[in-house]
C-alpha cells in the first residue's frame, strides 16, 4: 500500500513523513488554500525529498504550469481542478495524475477516461470527509487509485478494506492545524496501513 502524505509545508513535517516510510510528499501550489506555497519554498521542500514530489495545482494556466514545473522539477503534477484530457496531454515534464470528486456515476464514469497515470478518488479536495468509497472501490478495480478525503489513522484499515486501493492520501487526517502535521498521527497512520 502506497502512501502519499500531501499539504507538507515544513522541512521537519517532511522529515517526519519519510520516516514514516512515505513513497510520496503533496506540496500545495493553490492560491487561497492554506497549505498554498511560494515558489522558492516549494522548490527548497522538492530538493530536500527522498522520496517522490507531487505538486498539486487547480486550473493553473497551461504555460503557467509548466513555467513551474520548468523551475521545481516535481515528479508528478496532481490536477485538481476543472482540467480537461486536452489539458493534461499538453503538461511537459512530470507525471500527470488526476484528482476526481467521487460521488456520483458520472465522476465515476469521468475518472475511468481521464487520460493520467492515476486518479486520486476524492470528496472535493480539502474537505476533509470521505467520497463515496463504494463507487471509489469499483473505479479502482480498473485504474491505479490513490483514496483521499477525510482519511485518518481511525479510518484506514477500513478505507483500504473497502475499496482497494494503490494507495492512501492523507493531508487534514494527520494534522494538528492546516499545513502542520502532527508527527504521531503520520507514524500512526503508516503504521496501520502496514498491518
């Protein structure tokens, strides 16, 4: 089971999370959402990864965006907004994954086509409460799924009994405050995925 820690904003919180084991660290590049980072401090938290960068973005210009990945070279670049398969197939650079509010058949049927390397299954981005894991888990039975939204050390094992995915990404679920992480709560989160 893979795990991609998201929203990291400080060296110490992404410390933690590759401690923890993490085969992926988020940084935010949203303006307005509170985990949102400049450019410099998102490309100083890229260099000091061991691990795989996964910048997510909304509806960022398409020059716009690969200006960015151009200056922080990220792994992978998660779309989160109204971004369409023309849209994606234009992005240089990085891996392209593509997150799905999953909560009704037509997301459902959206996610299935969406032409990226993997759809991340969520309730909307930052909301912090589950999609609907029973339409989640019928999507990853046919893609590689990364299952977000509102999962938490409580939640896990059931979330990944449930639906079945590649991987779990976390962000709020392991926090004490927006873009601080509690670093018990990621141990304790990675931990219960390996069981």
């Amino acid at each position: 089971m893979l795990l991609k820690i998201c929203g990291i904003t400080r060296k110490e919180d992404l410390f933690a999370a590759q401690k923890a084991g993490a085969d992926y660290a988020g940084f935010i590049l949203v303006p307005g959402s509170p985990r949102c980072l400049d450019p410099e401090t998102a490309r100083e938290l890229i260099r000091s990864a061991d691990c795989a960068s996964v910048c997510v973005v909304r509806d960022m210009p398409l020059a716009e965006l690969n200006d960015a990945i151009a200056f922080l070279h990220p792994d992978i670049v998660q779309l989160h907004g109204a971004e369409t398969p023309e849209y994606a197939a234009r992005i240089a650079g990085a891996e392209v994954w593509k997150a799905v509010r999953m909560e009704s058949e037509a997301d459902l049927r959206e996610a299935l086509a969406f032409p990226c390397s993997r759809i991340v299954a969520d309730s909307g981005g930052g909301t912090g409460r589950p999609c609907r894991w029973d339409l989640a888990s019928r999507l990853a039975a046919e893609r590689s799924v990364f299952l977000a939204g509102g999962i938490t050390p409580e939640n896990v094992r059931e979330a990944i009994r449930t639906v079945r995915p590649a991987g779990i990404d976390v962000s709020g679920g392991v926090e004490t405050s927006p873009g601080i992480k509690d670093h018990k709560k990621i141990q304790l989160l990675a931990e219960r995925i390996g069981q």
